[in-house]
C-alpha cells in the first residue's frame, strides 16, 4: 500500500515535470520565432551595402529578408545625406552621415520589393535602387548558409562613378511610388504573394 502511494507520487512528480519542460521548450520556440534579425543597411554614392551581423554575410544591391519575421534596419551613409525607401512607405527617412536611423521591417509573404533612395545624392534624381527579396524562414535560412559559404551577393561596384541615370536631369523624382503603394501595403498585410520565388 505505502509503495503503491510512493509509486502514484513519482509518477505525478514526474508528469508534472514532463509538462513544465514542453511549457518551457515551446515558450523558448515562441520566443526565437519572434526574435528581430538586426541588418545594418549602408548607403553609398552609388550603391547599398547590406550586412548581416549576427550571419556573418553582406550583400549589395538586395536586400534578402525572412518573411513574417522583425527586421530591424540600421540605416546609415557612409558619404552624403540619403533617404531610403521602399515601395509603399509613405515617407522616405533621411540618412544624415555620422547618424545611425533604426527603422522596423516585417514582410508578411514572400515576394520582391523595390526601393531607391529618392534624395537624389548630388545628382536630383533616384539613382540607388535596390531590391527587397522576402522569402519563407527556411528558404532565408538556407540562402544564409549557402551565401555564408560562396560571398557571392556582395558584389561592391568597381568604381565610384556616377551611374548614368544620374546624368538623365529629366528623369521624375520618387519614380513608380504610388504605383507600388498598394501592392506592398497588401504584402506587409500578407493578403498578397507576388508569385515570384526569389532567386537566392
């Protein structure tokens, strides 16, 4: 009798320890879903540079993010005053050089984005663009991985010249934003997936 009472007690000891570890293992789960991917996005005349700190990657041009998933960009300038600004975003934020700009990103679907800096870096016109491919967590993780291993999105320009856009004075200033507003208002909302597969 009494070891039957000293079974029945080791047997509710350990189901309730058995249940804190699965409370705290998907606690844990919960919270690394929810954790922010830091990105420190340099602008350059006449290029971006997007490095991953904590994947040890960089990359030019395109910006490669996990959908449904914090990013949090550290906007800087490595030269003169630049905006940065993605398809849909009301407002475009100024990069003064010597200043870090912190600036939160989710794209809820996987697609493709466009973005510029639209303060015309000298020139009066939107010459740095560059591209914002959202992919699902696990295809982001294994682009990381394979991208970690052949450094081949960071492709800095040979030279500094001005791009030839820049010569072009008539060229219309914040070029194709109301256009694209609503479609990445959609993605950010996640009631559209471009249909494109980013190609990492």
């Amino acid at each position: 009798m009494k070891s039957s009472r000293v079974s029945m007690a080791s047997l509710i000891v350990l189901a309730c320890v058995g249940a804190a570890a699965i409370l705290v293992a998907r606690m844990y789960a919960r919270s690394a879903s929810g954790s922010t991917l830091i990105v420190k996005a340099v602008a350059h005349q006449w290029w971006w540079e997007f490095d991953y700190p904590s994947l040890g990657i960089k990359t030019s041009d395109v910006l490669y993010v996990p959908s449904a998933t914090n990013v949090r960009l550290e906007l800087a300038s490595a030269d003169v005053i630049h905006t940065f600004w993605i398809a849909g975003m009301k407002e475009s934020v100024d990069i003064p050089p010597g200043k870090t700009r912190p600036l939160d990103l989710v794209v809820k679907s996987p697609g493709e984005l466009d973005g510029n800096c639209d303060s015309g870096c000298g020139c009066g016109t939107v010459c740095m663009r560059f591209r914002v491919l959202a992919s699902n967590p696990g295809d982001f993780k294994q682009w990381a991985t394979r991208e970690r291993l052949s450094r081949s999105a960071f492709k800095p320009p040979p030279k500094v010249d001005a791009p030839s856009c820049a010569l072009n004075t008539g060229y219309e200033r914040r070029v194709g934003h109301n256009f694209h507003k609503s479609r990445l208002q959609r993605l950010l909302d996640g009631d559209e997936s471009t249909g494109k597969k980013p190609s990492h």
